[in-house]
C-alpha cells in the first residue's frame, strides 16, 4: 500500500517540482556562502607618522570651517556659532606671521559658513543648514550665484575637474563646478565599516584628507575606492592646544600648498596654525 502511494505521488508531478525546488535552494545557499567567503576584507589602515615643522599664529575667535591656499595666500573661512566669543562669518586671506585676517565676504546672519575651495578662479562655499551654496569670483570675492546643496554642508576640496562635498556623514558627494549638479557619490569605509562625520577636507597629491568631527583624526582617503588608507593621530597636540586656550574646539582645516608642498593644519578657535610634514 506505501508502495503504491508513492507512485501515485510520484507520476502526479509533484515530486519532481519539489526536488527540483530543494535542489535551486541549496544551490542558492552555495552560492551566498560562497560569495560571502569569497569577498575580500578591506585593510585596515596605517597609523602615519607626522613632524611639527613650525607654529604661527591664528585668532582663538576664528572658529574654522574650511582653510585653503590660493595662488601662494592662505584662506580661511567661518562659521559664527552662537556662543561667544567669535569673529563672524566671513571667508577672507589670513597671514601667517601675525594671524591677521581680511574679511573678503562676510555672510548674513542667517547663515553658517563651512568649507571652500578654489577652482578655476572661482571661490566655492557650503552653508550648514540652508541646503545651500555660494559661488565668488576668486579675485573681487563678488558674488556670482548660489546652488542648490541637499543636505547639510560640510567640507569642501576639489580634485581639479570636481568639485568633493561632506555633509557630515560617510559619503563624498562630487559637484560639476558649472553647472553644480550632483556627479557621484563616493562612500568611505575602513576595515570596520563605513567611516561618518567626515568634515574639513582637502586633496592632496591624489588623495582625499578629512578630519573627523570632534575627533583628532585626520584621515587619508583614496579616491579609486573610497577606502580609508592611512591616518594620523593627533590627540597630544589637542591636548597641547587646550592647555594654551581652553576654549579652543576640536580640529578642523587642511590646507595644502602646491607651490611649497606644504601642509598646513588648526582647528576651532586655536590659537596657532600648525605647518606638519608626513
């Protein structure tokens, strides 16, 4: 009689579908596990070395959002948080001996500046919360338009064809600098994941540097990837800098000079603008 049933279980078609069924699943199954064994880890990176080369000085009310060099002159630019003291909302030169600044454009009160960078003689700046930016003519600092920027503005660096936006979490937004549509996206992540509240940022000799917010991490990015390849820890200069101002605020501002080959770094209201060499 068991017998029997079988057969009928069998010649109903049943059978068939339900083994081939099993037999796709299993194979699926493989196949996950083979991919998932398969996928390559991504290395961590390296702690890199740095030398202090020399200090100058920098004004402890420039709470620092973006800081960059421009044909040999060094920009800096603001933010005006709501706790005093500071010096506004203004992008201008700064000068290196004395830690003068000029104010070239200062913003209503209804902004936040963050990050600029210069491209194709033109100044470019993310706001933080109005999803909104300003492009200036790098010369008259006039302004000549505003752009769209979903999300909040961060950081700001250019590669030399793009224009490489933060927003305060794990992604690089790349800008076409005419008609500052959005290009691509790039995600950063390291051996333990994706990597968030990349700020400040600048390209240097084919790499993306960003510090990260309210760390006293500068990382290394490569751009290919978006894989976090080195990074160089600076808490005993933070804590160095505490000890000169206390109400000095975390790091924030890479500035790369191309003519000298010089790298320069400072933070929130510190009182000096460090020259390092990696």
């Amino acid at each position: 009689m068991l017998f029997l049933k079988l057969m009928r279980f069998i010649k109903s078609g049943i059978a068939p579908i339900l083994f081939s069924f099993f037999l796709l699943v299993a194979c699926r199954n493989n196949d996950t596990q083979s991919e998932s064994t398969d996928e390559p880890g991504i290395p961590a990176p390296l702690l890199l070395n740095y030398q202090l080369v020399n200090e100058f000085k920098h004004d402890t009310g420039s709470f620092t959002e973006g800081l960059n060099f421009y044909k040999g002159q060094l920009y800096e630019s603001t933010g005006a948080p709501e706790s005093p003291p500071n010096n506004g909302n203004w992008i201008g030169p700064i000068n290196l001996q004395t830690g003068a600044f000029q104010k070239k454009v200062t913003l209503d009160t209804s902004y936040f500046g963050e990050g600029i960078t210069f491209l194709n003689d033109k100044v470019y700046q993310l706001t933080l919360k109005n999803q909104k930016g300003f492009v200036y003519d790098a010369k008259t600092f006039k302004k000549l338009k505003e752009f769209p920027f979903k999300g909040d503005g961060w950081g700001m660096t250019t590669d030399g064809k793009y224009l490489i936006a933060s927003s305060g979490n794990s992604n690089l937004y790349y800008l076409d600098p005419d008609t500052l549509k959005f290009v691509k996206m790039l995600g950063v992540q390291d051996n333990n994941g994706f990597v968030s509240d990349l700020n400040e940022l600048e390209y240097i000799n084919g790499y993306i540097y960003a510090n990260i917010w309210l760390k006293s991490l500068i990382v290394k990015i490569d751009p290919a990837t978006g894989y976090v390849v080195g990074k160089m820890d600076f808490s005993k200069l933070m804590q160095d800098v505490n000890k000169k101002t206390p109400v000095a605020a975390e790091m924030n501002g890479i500035a790369y000079d191309s003519t000298t080959k010089k790298t320069y770094i400072t933070g929130k209201k510190w009182p000096v603008i460090y020259e390092i060499k990696w």
